[in-house]
C-alpha cells in the first residue's frame, strides 16, 4: 500500500504480488505487480496553515473502505509527506498517526527528498530505464512544491536531488491570476524580482512569465549539470538537496512524473489541458514552458514513462520495500518487527575487528539497537561472485572477537543486512553458534541502499520485508 500527501494532492495505490526468487539473480523479490486500487486523488487539507489531521484521517479510512482492504493482510509499503506538506509543523505527528492508523508493515516519513527522488523515478520510468539499459535518464518528479530530479540507468538510481521548484508556490483563484497566497519561497523570488505583489493583486502576464522563465532555467541546469547555476543568489535559496548529473558526456533523455509531469504528457498524447488556472497554481502553465522548451522536451514522444503523475505513489507501493532470502538468521521470531533503526555503518565483508569494534559503540549509542550494512562485490554488482564460505566465516568470527570485548546492552538488538545469500551461516560464526548473549538478525539478499534509517517488518513463510528510507 503507498499513500502519498502532497503540496497539492494526496493519493493512494493498493497493489498484490507473489513473493519468489528471480531465475536470474536468484534473490527473493516480489512479482509482477497487480493494482488492486487507485484513489482519485484529492487536495491535500490544510487547516490554518497545517495540515488538516481529521481529514487525512477520513480520507484513511475512505481509502481503506474503497479498496476493501484489511489492515492483518498489508505485507508492506510506505507514506511520504512531501513538497510544502513536508514543511508545515505537524508533519511528522501526521505521518506518526498514519504509521499508528495503517499498522507496523508502513513506513511514514516527511520531509525524506531523496526517498521521494528514488521512488518516483522507480515509479515512474524504472521499467523504461531497464529497456533502455545503456541510456542515461534523467526524471523530473515535479509537483507543486518541488521537482525532485534523478538520474538513473538501467533501472539504478544513480543520483538524486531536491529543489523548490513547483507550481504552488503560487496560489490563485481558480480561472484568473488573482494571488490568495504564496509560499516563502514565493515570497523570496518576487522580492528578487523586485515585484511588489501582494495577495489580492492580479499577477500580470509580464511577472508570470519571468517567475516560469526562472523555472525553466533551474530545470534546464539540473538537467546539463550546471551546479553553478545554484551556486549563489536566488537558485541557491531554491537548492534543498544539491543533484550531480553526471553522464560522462552523454546526453541524457529527460522524463516527467508528479502533477506537471501529467498534464505535459496529457498534452503529448493529444488531449486538451484544462483551462487557466484550473487547479489553482501555475501548473498548467509551467507544463505548457516546458513542452515548449527544446532541451526539456526533445524526449517527451519517444520515451514516455509508464506512470506519470502518480510516480511516486506507484513507487511506494511498488518498489519501497525489498524482500529477504530465506536464509535469514533470526533465533527469535517474535524479535521483529523493528521499526526506525539506525544504520549506524557500513562495513565490507572483509572488516578486521576494530572497524567492528568502532561500529558496536556506534549502535550502542541507539535506544534499542541499530543496523549495520556489510558490503560485498554482489553489493556493487547483483550479478557479481558471492562471497565465499572463508570470507563469510571470517566477517563472523571478526565481529564475534569484537562483541566479546564490547558487548551490547541486553535490550539492543543488532540487525545485519548483506546481499549475498548467507544470512545463516555469517549469524551463527558471529553469534559463535548461539555462544554469546547478543540479539542478532541477519537478512540476506537484499540490495545495497544508500540510507540512514531501516525498517524490518514481521517474518511470513521465512521471509521478511525491508524498507529503507532518509536516504542519501
């Protein structure tokens, strides 16, 4: 399930899939996807400058009636608040009481704008991507409170970012130009503009087209890899996460996804936009600058992504959580699920015992334990040589040496995740086959991620879900 709240929408998809293991690779990972709902999406509420926690709260319970979905059966998925809903203050406490409402098998964050880079382009053009396995890809997730930019190939992300530019930021009656609000950013690019326009004026024509060529510029320099363009002034103020797009030399193809990456696809294929203003920001506007922009628009017949304007929604529900081998080692069961835990290193697999002893007063320092990520060549490369047996058993034997001179609190639990398929046999060399008093999970076959946070939901059939996120 993957329910997304917005700057100016909020959504939700419900999907099922089979849980097996790759021919190829041979790692455990969930099927071809099935949609089993799609909610329309509905604006985002807001509530004297917050977001409206009844609402969401109704909307919850709308979405879960509408797509006959019981909570006992939701095996994983995510809720991000992003845009200008990540900035209102009682962001996180919303994203608690969804986490609260939906159940343990959820992942809630706001404000994550690399998660919402990744899973956007994983939900929008990841397939695309893998199809065109030699071809460089930039997307733009654009909203109405960021455009979320990512560079990937063959379907790896390589690069994410994040900046202030959408379509909200701006707020009009609906069919006019007259402004009801701005954000603070808003604020700062007319101040830079030298344009006094208060709430209550009309915007004229003249400033609307400078405030949408300053879009267009920051979306063109994201996309050359022009950082200099966000070195200083008013871009620099726009700049949330700074994005590398580095080709080596290719050009890449540019896709859209979010709100804005809708209607310029629906005006690829044809269809007529609605009208001016229509849903009350710059959207259809700045859609309209960017398909006549030829840098940003010289891919939009030939590479059209399979989701558009619900990217990252689809990527929740589709590609936010990975699935471990059936080798895990977990002694206890009931031990999971655990939820919000550091990932406090990440060490190779041929670590000595004092980088292990240096990441065990690292996790130490959490409240309930922490995560450690051990990196291999199939780390690097999924279809890389695995470990082997002796390195394997060598890791295990390094960390054993050092939970013995540093050993953890009794109500720490220390998770390690690796990629090769050696969960069992690295948990009972580290464990010195069940010997020392140390709660240990190890989770095998799961990709590398790039990540500050980890949750692992309840074991089914040997199996466990796996979901990052703060991701770098």
């Amino acid at each position: 399930m993957g329910l997304d709240f917005g700057s100016t929408t909020s959504s939700a998809i419900v999907a099922k899939a089979h849980v097996g293991r790759n021919c190829i690779t041979g790692r455990m990972e969930l099927g071809q996807p099935e949609i089993l709902y799609r909610s329309t999406p509905v604006f985002t509420p807001f509530a004297d400058g917050v977001i409206d926690e009844q609402r969401v709260e109704e909307y919850l319970e709308q979405w879960l009636a509408e797509s006959g979905t019981n909570l006992e059966d939701i095996f994983a998925g995510g809720t991000i608040i992003t845009g200008l809903a990540a900035l209102r203050s009682n962001a996180q406490p919303l994203a608690r009481l969804v986490s609260e409402r939906i159940g343990e098998a959820v992942i809630a964050t706001a404000d994550d704008p690399s998660l919402e880079s990744w899973l956007a382009f994983m939900g929008s053009c990841s397939v695309l991507s893998r199809f065109h396995s030699e071809t460089p890809i930039v997307n733009l997730d654009i909203g109405g409170g960021t455009t979320n930019p990512a560079l990937g190939l063959n379907g790896n992300v390589q690069s994410t970012g994040c900046y202030y530019v959408g379509a909200r930021h701006f707020r009009f009656k609906p069919d006019s130009y007259l402004l009801l609000g701005l954000s603070a950013f808003g604020r700062q690019l007319l101040d830079h503009l030298g344009a006094p326009l208060s709430v209550g004026e009309v915007m004229s024509p003249q400033l609307r087209d400078q405030i949408l060529g300053f879009y267009i510029e920051a979306l063109e320099a994201m996309v050359k890899g022009a950082t200099q363009f966000f070195a200083d002034g008013i871009a620099q103020t726009h700049q949330q996460v700074p994005f590398e797009c580095d080709c080596n030399g290719v050009t890449p193809v540019v896709t859209f996804s979010g709100g804005v990456g809708e209607l310029i696809y629906q005006h690829v294929a044809g269809e007529e936009l609605p009208p001016t203003t229509y849903f009350g920001d710059l959207g259809i506007d700045l859609a309209r600058r960017i398909i006549a922009s030829p840098q940003l628009s010289a891919s939009l017949t030939q590479f059209v992504p399979e989701n558009r304007g619900r990217a990252t929604v689809y990527g929740l529900a589709l590609h936010s959580t990975d699935v471990s081998g059936t080798t895990l080692y977990l002694p206890d069961t009931q031990a999971l699920p655990l939820r919000d835990l550091p990932i406090v290193a990440r060490l190779a697999m041929d670590a000595k015992t004092d980088e292990w002893q240096h990441a065990l007063e690292l996790l130490r320092k959490g409240s309930n334990g922490g995560c450690i990520q051990i990196l291999s060549r199939r780390s690097l490369d999924p279809n890389g040589q695995p470990s082997t047996l002796a390195q394997i058993k060598a890791a295990g034997q390094n960390l054993a040496a050092a939970l013995q001179t540093h050993p953890l609190p009794e109500e720490h639990t220390m998770v390690l995740v690796l990629s090769d398929n050696a969960g069992k046999t690295l948990g009972n060399y580290a464990s010195n086959w069940g010997q020392l008093p140390v709660k240990l999970v190890v989770i095998d076959e799961i990709p590398d991620r790039h990540a500050h946070f980890v949750n692992i939901g309840r074991c089914l059939n040997n199996i466990v879900p796996v979901s990052f996120y703060g991701m770098n």
